[in-house]
C-alpha cells in the first residue's frame, strides 16, 4: 500500500529496539509497594513475559502489552507486525488468545487512512488468532506508537514460565534471529528487498502455530525472543530456572544478510543495553566472531518461541514444530548451574 509519509520516519527508533533495557527497567520498579494476591501465580517481579491470575482449578488468565514506533513504513503491516508481537507473550506462556485492547498514538502527519490501515492490520492478526479486540484507547502525540493490551487464558497446571528450564533439557528456537539489525540497515537503504519481504512475513507471523505444536509435548520451560535479544531472554531463563544454558553457535538460525549487516556496523541501540545487561553472565568456550555476537545481543520485534524440552521428546517436536515454523532448529541444551548462566560453544 502507498502512504503518504513514511511512517519510520516519523520515530526515533523501531519495533522492540526502542524497549528500555531490562537491567535498567529492574531499578525502575524496584521498591514498589505491591498487593500479595496467592491466585497471582505469575506477576512483574518474576521477570516472565506476561502476568498469570488463577480463577478456578480449571482456568488462569493471561495478561500482557506491548506497543512500540513503526518498525515498516507500510501502516497495514505495521499493525500487523505490532498485534502479533503483542500476542506473542500469551503464546510464550502456553495459552490462547481471547480478548484484546488498542494502543495507539497518532501524529498530525498520519491521515485517517493511514490510521485505519494501522488498526486494520491489528484487527487482521487478532481474528487470526481466534481472539477479539473490544475496544481500546488513542491519543495524539509526537512519533506513532501501536499495540495491544491481550488477555489470553490457560489451564493453571498448563502455564509456561520462563524459569522451569530443567538440566537435560534441550532447546528450540523457532524463528531466525537478526531482526533488528536488517531493519537497521534498512533505514539506509542497504537492505534488498527480497530481503526485507522475508523478513517482514516473519515478524507477521504469529507464534499460535509453533504453540499449538509445542504444548502437546511436556515443555518445562519457555519465553518469547523479543527486545531483550536471544542472550538477554536467555540470561533471564537461566538465572530464573537456576541453570546453566548453553548455546551452540554453530547451530542458532539467522538471516545470513544480518552478518554483513553487522560487521559494516548496523547495529541497534538495544544491541548494545542487551550486552550490557547479559554479558556479565556469559561465558565462550569458543570463539565467536563480533558478527554472530551482535546478531545474537540484536534485539528481535515479533521473534520466535525458545522453550526447553526433555531430550527425548527433542526430535518428535522439532520435525512437528517445523511443519509450521521451517526455520526451527535446536540450538541449546540445558545443565547444572555452573560458572556462568550462558555458555556459547
């Protein structure tokens, strides 16, 4: 679709790359006086990508947001890509979408069109989803801003956390990583645009399928992989789980055109908090080229499901989960805490 102002341009940064850093968002909220509830099972302090209130032996709800500044100058698949990076954190906890509300901020250079074609790509990934969106709230301000508020249920004994990563187990990443360092490059014009159409189809894609795929297996374990990076919501399920993860280099799926990208220097502010976050619980056994450690710090808008498994149930699960997400591939394994949370191979 044309529009008549390009909607990056409006933003000083894009997708999950404009999230204030995790290190940095801890501070902030430390110290709060907060309600004890027994029926919140999950909530902010446990650093996990959503909140998860029980209401009865049978049901528990899910409740999320996420919103960021136009990450593609296309305003129906910006909606799209915002809506399904919104719904993602259902899915990372095990559940299915059931209701959801708009966020959006409208500048004076977005026309109504350009506004209704935002929502519409919301509403088009929400009715995918199986869930509704009843409302909503806007405003006017200086850069653009989409997303949702999502309510999603799941059984209570079914929910996933970011912090059950057992020693044994296996991990799965469902979609590549480099996300924020192509559209990066892209400002710039460096990018291709066969490129850019492959990577747009993944950031719309939502994570619902390798969902459905991966709760018939006993997953111990998942997070989504977002602004935080592969390492940052790594570093997260390893010290919330109280193992170690190890990452074989070798084996982790990227856009190969990301590695350029970065060795010319493309890379997002989030890259560089991410390090800073992570890294002090990194450890590499081998070498690791500053491309593919950029990539893996790169912040990812819309990114793919990495959830832990028991070894024997690794394979079933993968040549399942790739029917749906082809990109899917083990990339880990889990262990006893050792010296450090993450060790790269």
């Amino acid at each position: 679709m044309e529009t008549e102002v390009r909607m990056t341009k409006l933003a000083s940064c894009a997708g999950c790359g404009a999230k204030v850093g995790a290190g940095t968002l801890a501070c902030l909220l430390e110290g709060f006086c907060t309600h004890e509830d027994p029926r919140l099972i999950v909530g902010y302090d446990k650093a996990d990508d959503a909140s998860v209130y029980v209401i009865n032996e049978d049901t528990a709800i899910i409740e999320t947001t996420d919103f960021f500044p136009p990450i593609v100058d296309d305003p129906f698949l910006y909606g799209q890509i915002a809506a399904a990076n919104a719904l993602s954190d259902v899915y990372a906890m095990g559940g299915e979408v059931k209701l959801a509300l708009n966020i959006m901020c409208v500048t004076d250079a977005m026309g109504p069109d350009t506004v209704r074609e935002v929502l519409r790509g919301g509403y088009d990934k929400v009715y995918e989803a199986g869930g509704i969106i009843c409302g909503g709230h806007t405003i006017s301000g200086a850069e653009p801003i989409y997303g949702l508020a999502v309510t999603g249920f799941v059984r209570p004994d079914k929910v996933l956390t970011n912090s059950g990563a057992k020693p044994g187990d296996v991990l799965i990443l469902t979609k590549k990583l480099g996300i924020g360092i192509l559209t990066t490059a892209a400002k710039g014009g460096l990018v291709d645009q066969g490129t850019l159409d492959r990577i747009y189809a993944q950031m719309a894609t939502l994570n619902k399928y390798a969902r459905d795929v991966m709760v018939k297996y006993p997953v111990n374990s998942c997070t989504d992989v977002t602004g935080f990076s592969l390492m940052g919501h790594g570093y997260e399920m390893a010290q919330g789980s109280g193992v170690s993860i190890h990452f074989r280099t070798k084996d982790v799926p990227y856009h190969e055109e990301a590695w350029e990208m970065a060795n010319m220097g493309f890379i997002p502010a989030g890259a560089y908090r991410n390090r800073q976050y992570a890294e002090p619980g990194v450890r590499k056994a081998v070498d690791v080229p500053l491309p593919l450690e950029d990539i893996f710090f790169d912040p990812q808008t819309s990114g793919g499901l990495l959830f832990a498994l028991p070894d024997q149930y690794a394979a079933a699960c993968l040549e399942e989960i790739k029917t749906v997400a082809p990109d899917a591939a083990v990339i880990g394994y889990v262990t006893e805490r050792g010296e450090a949370d993450l060790i790269l191979e």
